[in-house]
C-alpha cells in the first residue's frame, strides 16, 4: 500500500482511506472490527469517520460508528498505529448533534462540544485530522448541482472565528491537524489566506466527492492541491454503488443502500444510466472490474492523497482495497476521457 504527504502535516496516509460510515447501521460493531483488523492488517493506515455518522443520519445512530472504533482501539491498544480523522457537523437543522443548540453550526462552543463528545466516543485523547464536514455557509453539495448558485441566507460564522475556535482546539491537544470537506475552491483559498495572515492552524486536505461521475474537483479545486499541496480525499468513488452496475436497469439488490434508504437520486438522472454503461463497457474491454476501474481512476489522480471506500461486506473490503494494484495505462485513460467528454459531471 503507497503513503502519500497529507498536506504538510508531516504525516503519511495510506492511498486507501477505510471509511466507516456504515458501522452502526448496516454493520455490527463485530462486522465493523473485522473490517479494520483487515484494514490494518493490509497496510491501510488512515481511518476516516464524523460525528454524524452512522448514515443516514438519525438521533437514534448518531455517534455509533465513532463508538465502534473506539471500542476496537480499546480492545487491540493500537491507536498508534491509525490516523484517525472524523467531522464536525457544518451548519444543519440536525439540533440533536449538541446538547443545546436552536441550529447546528461551526461557532467556538459548538466545535468544543463536538471535540469533546467525539474524542469520549473514540475513547482517545486526540484527533489527528479535524475536518469541517461541509461548509458554515449555503452551497451546492450533496448532489445539489454545481452549474446553479445558491444565494447566500443569513451571515455565516466568519471564517477566522473558526479558525480561532480550531487553533484553540489544536492548542490544547485535542486535534493535531484540520482539514476541509464538501468546500469550495473560494473557501478553501480564503481559509488558507487568513491561515497564512493570522497564524492560525492550516487546511491540510479537503474530503470532497471524486468518481467517474462527477470530476468537478478538476475544475479548479485540483489546482489549489497542486499549488497548495491541499490534498484531496476522494469520497464514494463507487458513485455509493452505481460504477459497479447494481442498480442498473432499475435494480434493487437486497441490503443495498438504495434499496434500503432509497437516498440516492443524485445519481438517478437521465443522463446518468448511459454514462454509466460507458464505464462498464471500458472497464469490460480492458479485463477489468467495474470496481477496478472506478477506484484506480480515482487512485491514478496526482491530486488525490488517499481514495476514501466503504464496504458492507468483507467480500466488497476485499475487491475495494484490491483495486490499487489494478493496471491502468494510456489506452485505458484515453477511453475514460472519451466517456467523461461525452458525457461530463452526469452525478456531481
């Protein structure tokens, strides 16, 4: 398994993160241990969680996949031997994310609380990676398109609040780094700019969906990677499942997320269906799995630091953490970008 900088941390992740946001619902802390024992045990040293999770999020699971890693760390005395990241929630009606709180969001005595509540969960002392999992402030994400603004609602929290609130956290010992999700190319520019000004903690990584899909990272975000060395931490590289064809033809394989939770309209568009056929055919023509091809397309990215995967079974754990070793070569590039000009961003 490749370690690659996060940032300018110091620190070396692996290029596959294992993420874990099925752990409380569609996994038992038993399947969920399992899943990090083989993690670990196949060189995969990054881990990557939130306060929300397990998804979809509910008051009933919330906080549960964080439990069942630190219930793991407790059992195998290995903390030392993961990089750990988790979320803070950003700006959302989810009022029971805190213990008193009309609406959630990014101000100082929310992300102390946040901290706190997730370090207990996690039975550690300190985080390594404290991302903000998506903006204070309204804008498209989540399956919201990015060709249609969002106007803006009322003032956020100001950026270097925030800043000011992580920089304490970072003081007293309860995060090491702090890094972006769901962001945009001019909040993560801002961010690093008064960063730079104030001499405040910087944004090492930003954890922003990157598939097949959807490569709008690519259309400026991947240019402050490059300069900035803001790494990207490629979320649903499998498009939650529908690179691999599953749900093709209006299928509902039992114990899918579609078929249980049926969130997954973002990728249910009409012109989503043939972009994904086109992959399969690539994938089939260079003897290839789908699942081979979406994730070393996303591993394959110089921008990319670690591709983020999730499994409700060992036997996809497998086949995802696999897919690295993958080939990938020029003919097969061409035909991805043949497909991609085709039919650009069908999912973002």
């Amino acid at each position: 398994m490749e370690l690659r900088p996060l940032g300018r941390t110091g620190l070396k992740v692996s290029s596959i993160c294992l993420g874990t946001m099925t752990f409380g619902e569609q996994n038992t802390e038993s399947e969920g241990h399992a899943q990090m024992d083989y993690a670990l045990a196949h060189g995969i040293n990054f881990f990557d969680t939130s306060e929300m999770y397990a998804i979809p999020p509910r008051a009933e699971t919330q906080g549960s996949t964080e439990r069942i890693i630190g219930t793991w760390f407790k059992a195998r005395k290995n903390r030392d031997k993961v990089i750990l990241a988790t979320k803070a929630a950003g700006r959302s009606p989810m009022t029971w994310l805190r213990d008193n709180a009309t609406i959630v969001d990014h101000s100082a005595a929310q992300l102390r609380e946040a901290v706190d509540k997730s370090l207990k969960r996690l039975q550690t002392d300190y985080i390594d990676l404290y991302q903000l999992h998506w903006p204070d402030r309204p804008v498209s994400m989540f399956g919201s398109t990015g060709t249609l603004y969002r106007d803006q609602g009322e003032p956020p929290i100001a950026l270097l609040d925030i800043l000011r609130a992580l920089d304490d956290l970072v003081r007293a010992g309860k995060i090491r780094h702090v890094g972006l999700s769901n962001e945009t190319s001019w909040g993560t520019m801002k961010f690093l700019s008064l960063s730079e000004a104030h001499g405040l903690p910087r944004m090492q990584s930003i954890q922003n969906a990157y598939h097949l899909l959807n490569r709008t990272y690519e259309m400026g975000l991947a240019e402050i990677t490059h300069r900035e060395q803001v790494g990207l931490l490629a979320y649903s590289p499998l498009a939650q499942g529908y690179l691999t064809g599953k749900y093709q033809n209006g299928q509902l394989p039992p114990g899918a997320r579609k078929t249980l939770f049926n969130r997954l309209q973002r990728y249910e568009r009409s012109e989503t269906a043939p972009a994904i056929e086109r992959y399969l055919s690539i994938a089939k023509q260079f003897d290839l799995s789908p699942v081979q091809l979406a994730i070393k397309f996303c591993d394959t990215r110089s921008f990319v630091t670690s591709t983020i995967i999730g499994a409700t079974s060992m036997e996809q754990l497998v086949a995802n953490i696999a897919a690295v070793n993958a080939p990938w070569t020029a003919e097969i590039e061409a035909a991805v970008n043949a497909a991609h000009h085709a039919q650009p961003n069908p999912a973002p």
